[in-house]
C-alpha cells in the first residue's frame, strides 16, 4: 500500500491554512475520512483532485476576452 494519509495538521501546511481553518472545511477538503475519533486524508486524492482543479480548462471572461483560470500556468 503506497497511500499516505495526512493529519489535519499536514493538511494545513500543504494547504497554507490554518489546522482550525482545515477542520472547519474538513468536508469539503477530498480525500476526508474519520477514524478512531481523529480526521484524516488520502493524500493521494487530495493530491489528485488538487491538480485537476488547478489544470482545469480555463473559462473565458464574460465578454469572451482574456480567460480566467489557470491563474497557476500549469496548462
């Protein structure tokens, strides 16, 4: 098993947040599941839906000029 599963702490610090601001979005960070009373994440779908989202299409402006999106020039 290659899966990592991440502390809410590691999160915070992959996500540049703060521990509370991750607990108080654990469910909507992916990847959350809750064990042995403690929250944790797949880093492998965290990871993976992290960079879908940042590679995504980027949508044009409502004026169909420059697009908005790929604010992260991955694409």
């Amino acid at each position: 098993m290659d899966t990592k599963f991440l502390s809410a702490k590691e999160v915070a610090v992959l996500l540049g947040r703060s521990e509370k601001w991750v607990y108080s979005n654990k469910t909507a960070i992916p990847g959350m599941f809750y064990l042995g009373r403690s929250y944790f994440w797949d880093q492998t779908v965290l990871l993976g839906t992290l960079k879908d989202l940042a590679t995504r299409p980027a949508k044009l402006g409502a004026r169909g000029g420059k697009p908005i999106g790929d604010r992260h020039s991955l694409l």
